[in-house]
C-alpha cells in the first residue's frame, strides 16, 4: 500500500513539501482553510478544512491511512 502525508497547509510555502513527496512516492493529503490555496493543484487529495475542525482532520486521516504529518512555514 502507498503511504500516505497530511500536510497541514496548501500555501506558497508547503509547494516544496508536496512536491517532495511525490518525489519520494509518498501520496499528499491537503488541508487549508481555503478553496483557493495556491499549492492545491499539487496535492494529490486535497480538502478545505477549518483550522480547528479536529474531527473532520481526524476523519480524513482515517480514510486515508495517514503515515505522518508535516507542515512548512
């Protein structure tokens, strides 16, 4: 099975992040609270997901049997 990262973020600054996952043939999940983030179209899953909507970041980790989480500033 493929592993999976939650990345917390799909700004400018978590570009490189995304990318280096495909690089490493880890599948990027995509959180940021907005429709627009600029780093979306990179991500292989992406979801708009409030900062503190801990069950939803939980059920979207379940459902993709998140191996870690990381982020960028």
């Amino acid at each position: 099975m493929k592993q999976s990262v939650l990345i917390f973020g799909g700004g400018s600054n978590q570009s490189t992040l995304i990318k280096a996952s495909k690089t490493v043939g880890v599948e990027s999940v995509v959180l940021d609270i907005s429709p627009k983030a600029p780093s979306r179209h990179l991500a292989d899953k992406f979801y708009v997901v409030k900062k503190d909507d801990y069950k939803k970041t939980l059920e979207i980790a379940k459902a993709h049997k998140i191996s870690g989480l990381a982020t960028t500033q």
